[in-house]
C-alpha cells in the first residue's frame, strides 16, 4: 500500500493528480454530451450534472482554479465545444446519501397540470397509498406570523385577508399515516429539503393536444407550451440526477 502526503497548499495548480483528474473527467464530459455518441440510447448525458460552485470558501476557490485551467485546455483542444464554455467544474466535491424512511411528497411539473393530475391519481385503484396535504388556512397577520417562526414551503392568497399555505408539519402528519402527500406546489419546494418524488410530464408540439381536456378554461395551447419548456429549464437546474419514463 503506497501513502501519500497531503499537501499543505490548497492550489489544484500544484497537484498535477488533481489537474489530471479534472482534465479527464471533462473529456468523458465531452465524449458524453456529442450527438454522434454511438450510446445516445442509454440517455447518458442526461445522467451527468454539473454543479456550479460557490465563490464562497477556500474548497471552491480552488475548484474554480482547476476548472479555470481545464476550460483554458479545453478551448485550446476544440475551440467549437459548448462544453468549454461557462463551465464552473468542480472535480471532487462531497455529497452525503440521503435516505427516507417515511413515504415521500409527491410533486407535479408543471404546476397547471398537477391539480387535475391529483385527482386523476386519488380516483386510481392505488388512491389509498396517497393522499393531498391539507393547508393551514389563516389571515394575514396569521402568515406573516409564519413567516417569522416556520418554514413555508407552498402559499397562496385566497382573498385579500386570508392565506393558504403549507408546512412541514402538514407534510409530516401524512407521512405519519404511511401516505404519500400529493402537492400541487411548484419545483421551488425542494429548496426547503422535502425530499419530494418529482413527477414531470414532458409536454412537446407533438403531443399537446393530449392535454386539452387538462387545461383551465382561459389557457390557450401556445401559452401552455411555452410555460412547459420554462417548466423544464427549472428541471435541468436541479442539482440532481433524474430518470425519464416513457408514457
């Protein structure tokens, strides 16, 4: 077993195990993301992510110097790649596993089609496995209240003087009965680490006027697409990895 002294600077410019390591792992970034890849079926570049780092800490610093010189040899290799472009890449970073023993939440994207979605699912044969949060409801001086003592993952305004909102207490009174929480929430929930399954409904030119029937009244077909392809953007954001299933 060979051991390795740790270095005592944190510049990846003086560890060329580092910088080797960073260079390599763009070049399966690179080889992933060509659509000439002759392994497009297995969807592979939809099973990487990059995270862009935070300027904040000495860790990221440093990443972000590695990344730096892999761009800069990048863009000397292949001037046309988009990968070069932009990239904060950082090489090692930690992650911890999470794993929920309670039933998760259960959220829809987009949001316009989650309501009938919903009850589509509570009226299915497997409807005893979920059931949707209830609210709190209360006035406006009731929800700036929460504002200051709770976290408020999901509101909205019902009337000038009263507030719908969810909490986690609500999600964890579901959980408690072995359900699943349907919510109707946008993607913006998962910044409060709800861990949620996030079910998105991927909606094209090709097949929107299967979603006829679940638009609202005034939504217009060419208004509902575009919202789905900004729905989708937010998807691709997530600092997570997804799996797609074919309907």
């Amino acid at each position: 077993m060979t051991w390795t002294q740790p270095l005592a600077t944190s510049d990846p410019r003086v560890s060329p195990r580092l910088s080797r390591a960073s260079f390599l792992f763009g070049q399966l970034l690179q080889f992933v993301s060509r659509s000439e890849n002759k392994y497009n079926r297995m969807n592979s570049n939809k099973r990487v992510r990059i995270i862009s780092g935070s300027p904040m800490g000495s860790l990221a610093r440093s990443s972000l110097d590695a990344s730096k010189l892999l761009t800069e040899k990048h863009e000397e290799m292949d001037p046309e790649s988009e990968l070069s472009k932009g990239l904060s890449l950082i090489p090692y970073s930690l992650v911890r596993a999470f794993y929920c023993e309670c039933r998760r939440p259960v959220l829809f994207t987009p949001t316009i089609l989650a309501k009938t979605l919903v009850q589509k699912l509570l009226n299915s044969g497997g409807s005893m496995e979920f059931t949707i949060c209830k609210s709190d409801i209360v006035t406006r001086d009731g929800f700036l209240k929460k504002q200051k003592t709770e976290t408020i993952i999901y509101s909205r305004e019902k009337n000038p003087n009263t507030f719908e909102c969810i909490v986690p207490a609500n999600i964890e009174a579901v959980a408690a009965k072995n359900k699943h929480c349907l919510l109707d929430g946008g993607i913006s929930c998962l910044r409060d680490l709800i861990y949620p399954i996030v079910l998105f409904i991927r909606v094209s030119e090709k097949n929107t006027k299967r979603f006829r029937k679940l638009l609202p009244p005034p939504e217009k077909e060419e208004e509902f697409l575009g919202v789905c392809l900004l729905k989708e953007k937010e998807l691709e954001a997530l600092p997570c990895l997804y799996a797609t299933v074919e309907a």
